[in-house]
C-alpha cells in the first residue's frame, strides 16, 4: 500500500485485507483504513456474520421441523 500511496503510512492507518488472506498484497486486495475505521470495519464485519448464523440456524430449525 505504501509503494501504491507513493508515501509511507501514517500512524493513524491501517491496511485492510480483503479477503482475509495477508500474504495476498495486490492493490485490488488491500483497503486503506484509519484504525478506526478499520476497527469498525471488523464490527460490523462480526456483527453480519452473527446475523448470518442466526438465520442459518433458523433455517436448520425450521427444515429439521417440516
């Protein structure tokens, strides 16, 4: 990200790997982030991702139901 920004990082941002994978540092995987964005970011992230299983779950109860 730095050799994209043509700059080095300040103190107060942090890169965001896309897909997870931080061996992967291609541009269109990289996100740049104050840190609190970014820790935002990982939230809401968790928060989805909880929503996400409780529907899940639903779903499992209900066909184990029918």
């Amino acid at each position: 990200m730095a050799e994209h920004l043509d700059r080095c990082l300040t103190p107060g941002e942090e890169v965001h790997h896309i897909n997870g994978q931080k061996a992967h540092n291609r541009i269109r995987n990289l996100r740049l982030f104050t840190k609190t964005d970014h820790a935002l970011w990982h939230t809401g992230e968790v928060l989805r991702l909880r929503e996400e299983v409780r529907r899940l779950r639903a779903r499992l109860r209900k066909a184990g139901t029918s």
